[in-house]
C-alpha cells in the first residue's frame, strides 16, 4: 500500500472522529477496525442495497479527495463510476473548515441531486441518490473550478460488504482513528 499522505491521514482521524455521530460506524470505522461492533447502528430496511458501502470523499477548498472504494482512494477529483439506476450513498468529510457543499450535474449545468453544506471540520455529510443517465459532473458549490469531477455511467463501483482478510489496509492507521473517536 502506497504512504499515507496528510489528506488521508486528516480524513481517516475525522472519519473515526465522526463515525457514530454520523451513522457512519459500519460503513467507514469498520473499514479500518474489523472488529468494531455497535447495537445501535443496525443496517435499514433489506436486500443488497442495505449492506452497501458508501462512497466517501474529502472536502477541501483545492479538492475533493478520494477515500473509498478502493479505485478512487487517493486520488484528486476522482471519477465516479455509477450504474444508472442504482441507489448510492455518497458521503464526504469537511477536512478544511472551508464551507462546501457537493452537486451532481448534467452536462447542460441542470442541477440534479446535491447534499447539505459544511463550514465544519470533521463534519461529515451524506447524501443518498439513484444514479441518472443525464449526471455528468459533481462540484462544490463554493469551489467550483478546483473541487470538480467527473461522473461515469457505467458497472458503478463494487461496494458489496466484504471481508478485510486479504487486504492490508484493515489496520493500518487505525491507532489515529481510535485516538480520535472519543472526541
């Protein structure tokens, strides 16, 4: 696994920071502590859908920064490839304490879904919505021109729950988040 760089280990501290205030704590904690169990964040409703992973970016003023899946991690204004028609939950962290606010687009500049707005560091904001044939484009409303992406239809990313057996990133910088989470 490549170095972690400050973008990264600013968002993995807030992602554990925020994790149960957010309702992230399976999605995102779990990611980086397998043995993280709580009562209280019981998946809603059933089917596929439910135990989906989120989407999970960054927010800062140069930027969205990728976090998950694992084909977007690290990297700047990543692409999101969607399946159209499929429901996502698309969450992303203010890592700057710079207002943001994320929009979907369509090529014409039509708006189409976007989130709440942030001016919180270590606020974390999530969003659902069904993937359209018309997105093209995310943004934030704030910074337009550096913190802009692009969106493709296409198979949309694999976020079946899976487990971290084979991967060595479940616990990796785990001792920050922990540190963090009783904030």
């Amino acid at each position: 696994m490549s170095d972690y760089d400050p973008t990264r280990r600013t968002a993995l501290r807030l992602i554990g920071a925020t994790a149960a205030a957010s309702g992230l704590a399976t999605a995102a904690t779990a990611q980086e502590n397998e043995s993280n169990e709580s009562d209280g964040d019981a998946h809603e409703g059933t089917g596929d859908d439910a135990d989906r992973r989120p989407i999970i970016l960054a927010g800062r003023s140069e930027y969205w920064y990728g976090i998950a899946p694992e084909e977007i991690e690290g990297e700047e204004n990543p692409t999101l490839d969607l399946a159209a028609g499929t429901e996502y939950e698309l969450v992303w962290i203010n890592v700057d304490g710079a207002e943001h606010e994320l929009i979907i687009e369509t090529e014409d500049g039509e708006e189409l879904e976007e989130s709440d707005s942030s001016e919180e560091a270590g606020e974390a904001v999530s969003m659902t919505f069904e993937a359209s044939e018309d997105a093209a484009e995310y943004y934030c409303e704030y910074h337009p021109e550096a913190m802009r992406g692009d969106v493709e239809l296409g198979q949309g990313f694999d976020l079946a729950p899976h487990e971290h057996e084979g991967h060595d990133h479940g616990t990796e910088g785990n001792e920050s988040a922990d540190e963090n989470s009783s904030e």
